[in-house]
C-alpha cells in the first residue's frame, strides 16, 4: 500500500488490432474491360478533337471583343456628335474643344455629356473660358435698307404661238429620216451639197 491518499486510475487497455479482411482478388471480364477501354478511347478523341475547336474559336472571341469595343467607340462618337448638332455645334474643330473641356471636368461631379453641353449652350457664361466665344448665338443680320426688286415677269403669259413651230418626233434618230433630210438639213446651215 501506498502513503499517499491520491486515487489512481486505471490505465486503459488497448482494444485489439482489427484484422484487415482477406484480398481477394476480383476478374474483370475482357468484354468489360474492352468496353471501358474503349469508351476511354473515344472521351480522349472527344476531348482533343474539342481541344483543337477551342483553338480556333479563342481568335475570333478576341475579335469579337475588339470589334465590340469599336462599335461602343463608334456609338459614343454618333452620341457625341448628336448632341452637338443638336446644340448648333457642327465645325469639328469646336467639337473637339467641347470634347476636351468635358473631359477636363471632375470626374466625380461630372454631368453626362448632353446635359454639360445643353447648360453650357443656355448659359455661355457659365461655361468654359475656351467654349464662351463659340457658344453665343450670332445676332440676326438687319434688314436691308433699300426694297426688294419686284418681280419682273409677274402678270407675264406664255405665248402658245411662239413654242408652235416646235414639233417633237419620235422617229428622230432614225437614219432613214437623216438621209432623206440631209440636203435640206445642210442647206438650212450654208453648206451646199455636190454630188
């Protein structure tokens, strides 16, 4: 016995090594394992065959994204110049000092574009110093001081006399009717004929 008063505890006994279950070895059956040798077979042409497709589908993707990004380029520019013709902006030199000073302002109190050019427009004040001079709207130009000329040939009538001698034909460019008028035609103009 023991002069100490502390409990012990028993220790635990290791519970016994499971003994792993008996290999057995299982067969295969040859047609089996041709089927899923085959099948493997063809997933693998399958996958390379889908492999090659992709390589040529990736070029026109990236061409797909570069032509869409043009056409976003190009409906942004229609936009722009709209807008611009709307307003009375039409000289190319003035859209692109309009484009310039839009793309100067802060980009976080920025208005969109049309509705910049229409304060811009109402207000040319308020706009930019470059813009000022191109977005006044010119003043009227006075009225002539001397009249207007009447009109000389009003009251005037046509004469269906004068147009009478006029005869339209239809057989005109025959060469039939030059020959049996060619005498006629080249005496009318001087020339005599000798035949």
């Amino acid at each position: 016995m023991s002069t100490d008063d502390t409990p012990t505890t028993p220790t635990p006994t290791p519970a016994p090594a499971a003994t792993p279950a008996p290999v057995t070895e299982t067969h295969v059956p040859y047609e089996r394992f041709s089927e899923v040798t085959q099948a493997r077979r063809e997933a693998e042409a399958q996958i390379a065959e889908l492999r090659s497709q992709l390589e040529q589908v990736v070029p026109i993707f990236d061409k797909v994204e570069a032509l869409s990004a043009a056409l976003e380029t190009e409906r942004t520019e229609r936009q722009t110049v709209e807008v611009l013709a709307h307003h009375g902006i039409g000289n190319a030199e003035v859209r692109e000092l309009v484009r310039w000073c839009y793309d100067r302002l802060p980009a976080e109190e920025r208005p969109s574009f049309s509705d910049a050019v229409a304060s811009w427009r109402s207000d040319p004040e308020a706009a930019p110093v470059a813009l000022r001079p191109h977005l006044h709207t010119p003043t009227p130009a006075p009225a002539p001081a001397y009249p207007t000329m009447p009109n000389s040939n009003a009251g005037a009538l046509r004469q269906p006399e004068a147009n009478a001698g006029l005869q339209v034909r239809t057989d005109a460019g025959s060469l039939d009717l030059h020959r049996q008028h060619r005498d006629a035609i080249l005496r009318s103009i001087g020339i005599v004929r000798k035949d």
